[in-house]
C-alpha cells in the first residue's frame, strides 16, 4: 500500500502530537507530585503554576489532535 503525500504528513503530524502530548503530559504530572511533595509555599506556588500551564498546553495539543483527524 502506498500512501500519498497528504496521508503521510497526516500520520507525522499525528506521531509528533502524540509524542509532545505524552512528554507534557508526563512534565506536568511531575510538577503535580513535586508541589505534593515541596513544604515551602513559594516551591508549591511554583510548581502549582508549572503544572497549570502544562495542562494548557496538553489541551492545545488535543484539539490539534482532533483537527488533524
């Protein structure tokens, strides 16, 4: 089966979302945990809005999802 040129960018962009979703996706838990884990209130704050903002970007990267498909 070969594919044509649009089916196969479709199928990059698809491997590159997926992948940059997960990484965030694994970032933002880690900032989750690490503000669990801090005891001084401006290393919670800190971590609280990395975590904030790395849910953003996890959105953005689902709806790209969803409008390559």
């Amino acid at each position: 089966m070969q594919l044509n040129d649009m089916e196969t960018k479709k199928i990059l962009d698809q491997g590159m979302l997926t992948r940059s979703l997960i990484e965030t996706e694994t970032a933002m838990r880690k900032c989750q945990i690490y503000n669990e884990m801090a005891k001084d209130t401006a290393v919670k704050g800190f971590f609280k809005e990395q975590a904030k903002g790395l849910e953003d970007v996890v959105g953005y990267f689902k709806k790209g999802m969803v409008e390559i498909q």
